[in-house]
C-alpha cells in the first residue's frame, strides 16, 4: 500500500508540476497587429518593454532620471511606476 502512495504522489508531481513551460517566442498583439519587441521570461514571469507596449496602445512614456520613474499617460489618466 506504500508504495502505491508514493507511486501516487510521484505521478501527481510530475503532472502538477508548478514550474510553467513557456514558448521561447513571445509575440505582443495589439488591435490584431504584431508589435514587434524584445521580451524575457524570468522566474516564470514574462517581462516586456514598458515603453513599447505603452505606445503601442497610444500611450506616452516619460521617464525621469532622478525619480528613475516611469510615467504612462493616456488621455487624462496617469500611471507611474519606480
């Protein structure tokens, strides 16, 4: 009965494992075009330009040295990020 247990748990481990495979290409779509920029997985997370997918939805970027902040608008709203 032991064995059958673990046997289980290993099964279970191996089809629920927590580590998410990716594609190596990420590809950004916006209104059904392809917006063309670098991208990296880290840690499981997909990290993209902030500028480029920004603007590709008709936002500006600032970016203030000093803060090192960056500040997303659009229309009347704001979003800044350190």
């Amino acid at each position: 009965m032991k064995k059958f247990i673990i046997a289980c748990a290993v099964v279970g481990m191996i089809c629920f494992n927590s580590t998410a495979l990716a594609a190596e290409n990420i590809s950004i779509k916006v209104k059904n075009k392809l917006v063309q920029t670098d991208s990296a997985i880290v840690q499981g997370r997909v990290l993209v330009p902030l500028r480029t997918v920004s603007e590709s939805l008709g936002a500006s970027v600032e970016w203030r040295q000093q803060q090192k902040t960056a500040i997303v608008s659009k229309w009347s709203k704001k979003a800044s990020q350190k």
